[in-house]
C-alpha cells in the first residue's frame, strides 16, 4: 500500500516544511484514518525527530488498536457460531463464502445458512457458492422469516456435528421491518439452540468515515466481536480500518482482497502499518 510511504521518506531526509505537512494532513484525511487521529500523527510529525519518526508513528498506531484476539477460536467440542452483518453490498456473503473455503481447507465440517430471504438472488449466490466451495447451505422459503432459517441450521449444525455454522443476513431489509430488529431475534432464536461465538461486521474498505458510523449502529444492535474489511484490492483508503477499529475497539480479524474465494487474509496490525509506512 504504501500510502504514507513518501513522506516518511522525505521527512527522514529533511526536516518537514509546514507545506510537506499540509500536504500529509491531506492524504491522512483522504486515507479514512479519521480526523483526530490525522492530528495526532501530524503532532508526531512536527514533533519526533526524524531518525525516531516511524517508530513513533507505529508504535502511535499500534497503541491505539483493540488489544482482543484476532483470531477465530473454533470451539474444542460442539458448533462454533458465526454470524456475519453490514450494510448492503459490502462483501458479507463473499466473506461467508471465503471463509467456508478456509475453514473446509483446515478440515472442518462447515454449514452455511442464507439467511438473506429479503432477495431471492442473495440465497441463489449463497448456494453456487456452496456447491463450488463443497459446503451444504441451508435455505428458507423465498421472503421468509430469517430467524427461522438460521434456527433450521443451528438445530442441523448441532445435530449432524457440524464444526462451524456461518450465518448470512440481509444488508437491507423491506422498509417496513427493521434491521437492527431482526438481527437481534436472529441471535435470540439461534442462541436457543446454540450460542453465537462470533458476530463479524463486514466494512467495506472503500466507504468514507461513515463506515464507522455503520458499525456503531450494528454494535448497539448485536454487539460485534470482530470486523471483517473487504475491497482492500487496489483502494488506497484502507485508512477506515483503522478508524473503525480504533473508534470500536472491536479487532479487525480478516481483510478480503479480491473478489475469489481464495481472497481472505488474517489481519497482522504490524504488517499492514510497516506496510503504510514503507515507500511504494
Ligand atoms: N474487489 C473486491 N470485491 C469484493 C470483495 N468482497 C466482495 N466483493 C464484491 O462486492 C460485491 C458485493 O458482495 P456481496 O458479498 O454480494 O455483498 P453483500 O454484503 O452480501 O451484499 P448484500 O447481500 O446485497 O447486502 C460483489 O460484486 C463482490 O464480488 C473484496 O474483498 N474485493
Ligand atoms: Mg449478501
């Protein structure tokens, strides 16, 4: 990425110009890294000594992120619960399939349930998926109540010893249901037959700072315990994971980069920061 990667080099050469800095605040700002923090990395800058300056800057960063696990602890024994939210659009049910895909890779007995019955087209993507990814997918009637599918496939997931349950829903709902509502009862109903152990809010990296508000309204509803950041392929402005990460103090645990389903990394703070960091 290399996005703040110029300028560091430049300021480790020279001292910085007021000018250099207007023009750092600018890319800090246009990053998504969020408007306090773009101030507190340009008081670094005019303060550090440029020898020091990356440092601090990492360790500034750092600090400031979710100190909770950031990886996905299957559960020893019974199902491990995933359900995955967002708004429309931003990549949940490729991040289903993604994970599907790694979890199956680790050899573990993965049930998918489509609990998007607002389109029609949202359980037929979830579906060829399945069959391409080698995963059964459990589907409810056309425009049925979610909730029910996913207690379907919470009852089958305990059954049939399934390892893992990844639960789909919808970004968007008919307007006069409530999404925030309806994902409330989908843990409600699900955690009769099993408990959630992972809510992951799915943010699409290429979405301004109103990523951060979304969370938060998802957060009250369903309380998250991670963020998955897709679109991070080619976009510039990965900047709102960690805005969103810092403001939430949920961890990030997975990044998508690609629209394949092999396109699904585990989140390292240090490596995506040096990466920040370092010149293009
Ligand atoms: N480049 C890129 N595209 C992605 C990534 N993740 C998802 N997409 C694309 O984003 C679009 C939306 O993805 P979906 O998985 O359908 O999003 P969703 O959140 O399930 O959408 P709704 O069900 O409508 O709420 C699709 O065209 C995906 O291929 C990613 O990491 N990188
Ligand atoms: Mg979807």
């Amino acid at each position: 990425m290399g996005l703040f990667g110029s300028f560091f080099a430049k300021f480790s050469r020279n001292k910085a110009t007021p000018e250099d800095i207007d023009e750092f605040r600018r890319v800090l700002i246009e990053s998504d890294i969020g408007a306090e923090f773009t101030e507190e990395i340009i008081k670094l800058v005019e303060k550090e000594r440029a020898e020091v300056l990356e440092e601090k800057v990492t360790e500034k960063i750092l600090g400031s992120l979710s100190q909770s696990a950031r990886s996905i602890e299957l559960k020893p024994a019974g199902v491990t619960t995933i359900l995955v939210v967002g708004v429309n659009g931003t990549g949940k049910t490729t991040s289903v399939a993604k994970m599907a895909k790694l979890f199956k890779g680790e050899g573990k007995k993965v049930l998918l349930a489509a609990a998007d019955t607002f389109r029609a087209a949202a359980v037929e993507q979830l579906s060829t998926w399945g069959e391409r990814i080698g995963t059964p997918v459990v589907v409810g009637k056309p425009n049925g109540d979610p909730a029910s599918v996913a207690f379907d496939a919470a009852t089958k997931a305990t059954s049939e010893h399934f390892d893992i349950l990844i639960i789909d829903t919808a970004g968007r709902l008919h307007t006069k249901n409530n999404l925030m509502e309806e994902l409330t009862k989908v843990r409600r109903v699900v955690e009769k037959v099993t408990p959630i152990d992972e809510v992951l809010f799915v943010l699409d990296g290429t979405t301004g700072q109103n990523g951060v508000t979304q969370a938060k309204s998802f957060m009250e509803a369903v309380t998250l315990t991670g963020l998955i950041v897709t679109k991070l392929d080619g976009s510039t402005k990965g900047g709102i994971a960690l805005a969103t990460e810092r403001t939430l103090q949920v961890p990030v645990k997975l990044i998508g980069t690609g629209e394949g389903e092999g396109d699904l990394e585990i989140f390292e703070p240090s490596a995506y920061v040096a990466d920040l960091l370092t010149q293009p």
